[in-house]
C-alpha cells in the first residue's frame, strides 16, 4: 500500500460532500476522490440486498481509482453494508452512522430525536445502537422526500420548508433536546432546520467523527500521506451541475458511467 494513494468517499449522491467537507478540512494532505452515485439515488427505499449491490459497486469503481481506504459516506449504506463490504475488500472501511450514543449521553431531557432514512431506521445495525440506550426515548422520523429535493436542486423550496415543519414539530412537542441528523444529506438543512426548532435543542451530525475516525485508521493501518497539497477529484454518474453548486463551483467535476 502506497501512502500517497487517494482516500475513496462515496454517497449515494451529493450529500456526502458534508463528510468530504470535514475530512478535507483535517487531513488537508491527503488526496480525495468523492463518488456521487446520484444516478441511483435515494438508496433510503432500497432493499438490503440492492444497497450491499450498489455499495460494492461503488467500492469497485473507487478501488480501480486505486483507493487506499473508502468512507462510505452514507448511513444508509454504512447500517446495511459495511459488513459485507468489510468482509468481500482487504481495504479498511469507515462507515457513518447516526449519532446516537452522545446526544443519549448528554440529553437531559432523556428525549432525542432522529431524523434519518427508512433504511438506516430500520436496519439491524441501528437497531442494536438504540437498544442500548434504552432509558433514552428516542422519536423516530424518516425524512421521506427530503434527498430527492436536494438532489434536484431543491434544498431551499417551500416544499422542503414544509416537509421539515412537519417532521420536527412531534419532536418538538416531546420535548427533545437533541435533534440527531442520521443521513450525511441533511447537514446541509441545518440552516432551515435552525429556523423551525427552539435555540436550546442541539443538532447533532457526524461529519467531525467520521474526520477523525478516519485519521485514525491512516495512522494505525495505513500511514498518512506525506503529499504537500491535495486535490480533490469528484465523480457523478448524472447531470454535474448539482453536485458543482453544492460545492459552490470551486472544483471541477467529471461526469461518468458507474
Ligand atoms: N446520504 C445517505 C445517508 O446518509 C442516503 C440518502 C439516500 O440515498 O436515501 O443515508
């Protein structure tokens, strides 16, 4: 394994780049290649056996890139497929997953609320997490519609504003003091989402412990990169130009099939 060699992100389309925004800003030397398999996108109504299918798919497609160690920069994908991937790919894999565990910890109203898709809702991989913080109640919402609108460029709509009225309000009748974000696509709403909760309420993303789950792993498994600058590649399998406003057009995009 040669430390200079990239570290493979993929989503199932542009909302990911949150994550890539994070593991960028700590590890500033290492090369990236972000994957937005927009094409197939939402994988939040996908089957079990379709997500595992398109994750490998991806990770094919990053690993013929000659990727290093892949972020599957998506909860619906880490909660339904990071097993199989781990076992099929000699490569390490960090994956995302909701961050339940320290707005259990720190809640005190012991009420979060988790806004995610039905794929990582109803996973075994979730499932186990929330076992475990029983004494906490924890409001499950999925955020049907919501990635659909950003991939089409919709993010700021009045329809999205709606939608999050209707998600957020039963959490904030409950009382929740933590709003957990487990889809990588939703940071990206935090400024609308802002405007509908009461200021004490948290809102908790992953991107951060993703960044330095990923550091980690360099320095243990793989060793960091010695590269002077980095230079971020960005691949997507539909119309570029959603994936460049998001990345407020400073990178260049390719275009592909995969
Ligand atoms: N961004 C993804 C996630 O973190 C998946 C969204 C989707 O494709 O449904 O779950």
């Amino acid at each position: 394994m040669n430390n200079n060699q990239p570290i493979g992100i993929f989503d199932s389309g542009i909302g990911g780049t949150s994550i890539w925004k994070a593991i960028h800003e700590l590890l500033p030397n290492e090369q990236t290649i972000y994957l937005a398999d927009s094409k197939n996108a939402p994988y939040g109504q996908k089957t079990k056996a379709e997500i595992i299918a398109l994750s490998m798919k991806n990770t094919e497609y990053l690993l013929t890139l000659g990727c290093k160690l892949i972020v599957v920069a998506c909860n619906t994908a880490t909660t339904n497929a990071i097993k199989e991937l781990r076992e099929k790919y000699k490569i390490p894999f960090i994956g995302i997953e909701p961050a339940i565990k320290p707005a259990a910890l720190h809640s005190k109203t012991q009420t979060i609320g988790i806004l995610a898709t039905q794929g990582t809702l109803n996973s075994e991989l979730f499932n186990k997490t929330v076992e475990m913080y029983h004494d906490t109640k924890i409001i499950e919402q999925i955020g049907h519609g919501l990635v659909q609108l950003i991939e089409s460029g919709n993010m700021n709509s009045p329809e999205m504003t709606q939608l999050l009225n209707e998600y957020l309000q039963p959490m904030i009748n409950a009382n929740i003091d933590y709003l957990v974000l487990g889809c990588s696509h939703y940071p990206y709403l935090i400024p609308q989402i802002k405007k509908i909760l009461p200021s004490h309420i948290q809102i908790i993303d992953s991107g951060e412990a993703v960044a330095k789950q990923t550091q980690n792993v360099l320095n243990e498994k793989v060793g960091l990169s010695n590269l002077e600058k980095s230079f971020p590649i960005f691949y997507t399998n539909t119309d570029p130009k959603v994936l460049d406003d998001i990345l407020e057009n400073r990178y260049g995009i390719i275009q592909t099939a995969f």
